[in-house]
C-alpha cells in the first residue's frame, strides 16, 4: 500500500496562533500557503518569483519579508539555495508514524478476526459431526403409529376407538412435534 500523506496536514492551532500572533491576515494566508506547498512537493526553490507564485503575493518585497519572519519563527529555513522546514519534516515524519502504526493496528485486527472466524467455522463443523455421529432418540415417529396393526373387528367398537385414542396420546407424549 502506498503510504501518502500529502493529502493532508496537520495545523495545531496553538502552535500556529502562537507563531501567526504578529502577522498581518496577508501573511498568515502567504504563509498557510507555503508550508502546504512545501508539505505536499518538498524543498522550495530559493527564487523570490516562486515564492511570490506560491504565496500568491504581489510584490518581491513582501515575499522577502514573509521569509525573513518565516526563518526567524523557525517554521522555516534556507538551505543550498533552498527553502525547507524542520517543522513541517518533523510533522510529517510523526504523521508517517501515525498512519504506519494505525495501519498496522488495522492489520492486526483484522487478522485476529479472520482467524477466530476460521477458528470458529472449525469448531462449528467439528460440533456438526458430533452431533451427527450421537445416537437418535427412541421416539416413534407418526409412520411407526400409522403401521401398527388395527384393532380385529371381534372386538367392540368403541373398544378399538378407546384403543386408537390410547396409541394416539402415546405418539403425541413422545413426539417431537410438540
């Protein structure tokens, strides 16, 4: 799995309110620009004309001041010609960690489920076969009733209709079905 997080930053509002506390409006937005700039692609060229194209502002003077306010709140700093941020690298690095552990945690889980699922799936089967193997219940079932013989016709009627009545309470007593 490809692990990007350049779709997303961070912003602790104490630690930028903190930092923004003596910006203009202006700024704090030239700023908000180029820490996402550089959040998402990386160093920034050293170049007042893309600092002015990022930041969106208007004149080379306010993008140099921006910097110099910038590198002295430690948000950013020049390096070899270019601009980058141990700040934001901090905050990325903790975010990579974030999102590696998270993941990890999300993988653990799911495979503690899928192996109590299959753990449980066995022991539904094994039990299946037990009960499939354990001995059926004596109970006669409606056929065996239906088959037994009839009353002989010697005997009275209501003698055979007592003795039907009879079996008949016996099947309901020992069956299931009720």
């Amino acid at each position: 799995m490809h692990k990007d997080i350049s779709i997303w930053m961070p912003l602790y509002i104490g630690d930028l309110q903190a930092k923004f506390a003596r910006m203009t409006a202006e700024q704090i937005g030239a700023a908000l620009l180029l820490m996402m700039d550089f959040w998402k692609n990386g160093a920034i060229p050293h170049d007042l004309a893309t600092v002015c194209s990022i930041t969106k502002l208007p004149q080379h003077t306010k993008a140099k001041t921006l910097l110099n306010t910038l590198m002295a709140l430690e948000l950013f700093e020049v390096e070899s010609e270019q601009i980058h941020s141990s700040f934001l690298t901090s905050l990325k690095s903790q975010a990579l960690q974030n999102q590696q552990m998270k993941s990890d945690k999300a993988k653990n889980a799911a495979q503690a489920r899928w192996n109590k699922s299959a753990s449980n799936a066995q022991a539904s089967t094994k039990q299946r076969k037990v009960n499939a193997q354990a001995a059926p219940e004596k109970s006669p079932s409606i056929t065996q009733v239906m088959l037994e013989p009839c009353p002989s016709s010697s005997s009275s009627s209501s003698s055979s209709s007592s003795n039907f009545e009879e079996k008949n309470e016996n099947f309901l007593e020992n069956s299931k079905w009720i």
